[in-house]
C-alpha cells in the first residue's frame, strides 16, 4: 500500500511538472507572438515616423526654394525701385536748376512726389505679391505632403 500510493504520489508529480512544463512552453509561446507584434507595431510606428519625417523635409525644402526664388523677386523689384527713383531724382534735379519761378519749383516737386508715391505703392504690390505666392507655395505643398503621407 505504501509502495502504491509513492506510485501514485509519483504520478501526481509527474502529472504536475509536465501541466507545468506545457504551461511554461505555452507561456513562451504566447510571449513571443506578444513580442512579434510589438515588435511589428514598432516597426509599422518608426515607418510612419520616417514617412512623415520625410514629408516634413519635402516641405522644408520647397519653402525654402519658393522663399528664395521669392526673395530674389523682391530684390529685383527693389533693385529696379531705387534705379528708377534715382533717375526720377536727376531729372527733377535738372528741372529744379532750370526752374525760373516758384510755380516750375512747385510743380517739378510735386511731380517728383507723386511718381515716387506711385512707385513705392507699386514696389508694394509686387513685394505683397511675391510674400503672397510664396504662402500659397508653402500651403499647397505642406497639403500635398499630407496627402502623399496618409
């Protein structure tokens, strides 16, 4: 009877540490399936992280060549700006010596006003113009971006 019940205790015990085995085999195998998916999940987040990284600096650089094309617009309409001021200031030097009375004097001031009022509104519009372009430039690809990275 002794003899049968440390067979049976045996058993028992055999019993239990193979459920403990399949137990450990089976927590395992749930844990790397756990991994596996995590480790797919970081993979699909750092992809998504590159993508939209690399829209980021898509953008970046067609901004910053739109903003460059755009300040060299400016400087040349600022560039053309001061030529024509410059030569509108001539000519209304050389008009004010020739001036005999006060009524020439008035009128070639009035004048040289006038045309360099008119062109600083004009070099006005062209800058809004430009600053303008350059906005929609920088929207209209940041959307395309986004679009390309959804």
């Amino acid at each position: 009877m002794a003899q049968t019940a440390r067979t049976e205790a045996g058993k028992a015990t055999d019993n239990v540490a193979e459920l403990g085995k399949r137990a450990a085999h089976e927590g395992a195998d749930v844990a790397r399936e756990a991994i596996d998916r995590t480790g797919d999940a970081a993979r699909r987040g750092l992809e998504t992280a590159q993508r939209t990284a690399g829209a980021a600096l898509e953008v970046e650089r067609a901004v910053a060549r739109r903003s460059a094309e755009g300040a060299s617009e400016v400087g040349r309409a600022f560039a053309e700006l001061v030529k024509e001021q410059a030569r509108s200031n001539v000519e209304a030097f050389q008009a004010l010596t020739r001036a005999v009375d006060w009524d020439q004097v008035a009128r070639v001031q009035g004048e040289l006003l006038r045309a360099s009022v008119e062109r600083a509104a004009a070099f006005t519009r062209r800058y809004l113009e430009v600053v303008q372009a350059v906005v929609a430039s920088a929207a209209s690809t940041t959307r395309e971006q986004a679009r390309k990275a959804a």
